[in-house]
C-alpha cells in the first residue's frame, strides 16, 4: 500500500500538457473550466480545446545527438562555421562561436549545411530561438523550411 502512494505520487516525466487537461488547469485560477473537465461534459470540453489549441501543441520529432562541424550560409554566399549539437527531422541545434559574424536576427535567408563523409546536405532553415549561451558561444535552434 505505501508503495502504491509512494508510486503515484512520484512525478511523471512526461510534459504537463500529455498528463491530461486536468494536470494543466489549475482550479483555483480556472474554476468554471475545471468543473467542467470533471462534469459529464468534461470528454466534450476536451475534445474542443484540444481542437482549438492543437496547433500550439505540436510533438517535438526526435532528436539525435549530432556533433559534427557544420555551417550557416547567409544570403550572398558568406558561410559562418557552427558545430551541431542536435538534429532531427525537422530542424537543428547548434552551437554559433562568440564573435561568428552573422546577425541571426535579420538574417532570414538562411541554408543549413552539414557536411559529412558521403559529402554535404543542405537545408533552408529559419531561427526559432536562443537556446542559451555557454563558453563556446551561443545556442541556436533552426527549423528545416
């Protein structure tokens, strides 16, 4: 019995989002949406946000650890190294070095370039974000367009 308690109330790696609306309304600041979830009507309330914000909710593809050198080419042809940290089949993680000269922020013409033994891919990408900054440069997530 105490390892049951102690099982559920262990907390579950998965996103809040995945556990159900229940784990992301929170009662006290929506109490009319989370009597409804618990009423009879709580499957069709579901079913309705799930529709309406579905789109926000998209699954992450997988990701694989990839380091390997690879390059951002800007508009023009100018290439700025950068190292992969991650990639999956819907964009990319890397690491751009401290003083790589490229302003990300204006930059919307971008082609990501990974090379590797059999030769070079290509893929036209877009910044979705700053990931973070370490004490090799700056970490920037790309989506593959």
């Amino acid at each position: 019995m105490a390892t049951a308690n102690a099982t559920s109330a262990t907390p579950s790696n998965r996103p809040l989002w995945a556990r159900g609306w229940e784990a992301v309304v929170d009662a006290d600041t929506y109490p009319v949406l989370a009597e409804m979830l618990r009423s009879e009507r709580g499957p069709k309330v579901r079913a309705e946000l799930e529709a309406l914000l579905a789109h926000f909710w998209q699954p992450r593809a997988e990701r694989r650890r990839v380091q390997r050198r690879a390059a951002l080419e800007i508009a023009g042809g100018a290439q700025v190294p950068v190292r992969t940290l991650d990639i999956s089949d819907t964009g990319v993680l890397v690491c751009v070095p401290y003083g790589a000269e490229i302003d990300v922020m204006t930059a919307t013409d971008l082609t990501f370039v990974l090379e590797s033994d059999e030769g070079s891919t290509r893929a036209r990408a877009s910044l979705v974000r700053v990931a973070g900054v370490d004490d090799e440069g700056a970490r920037l997530a790309f989506r593959f367009s």
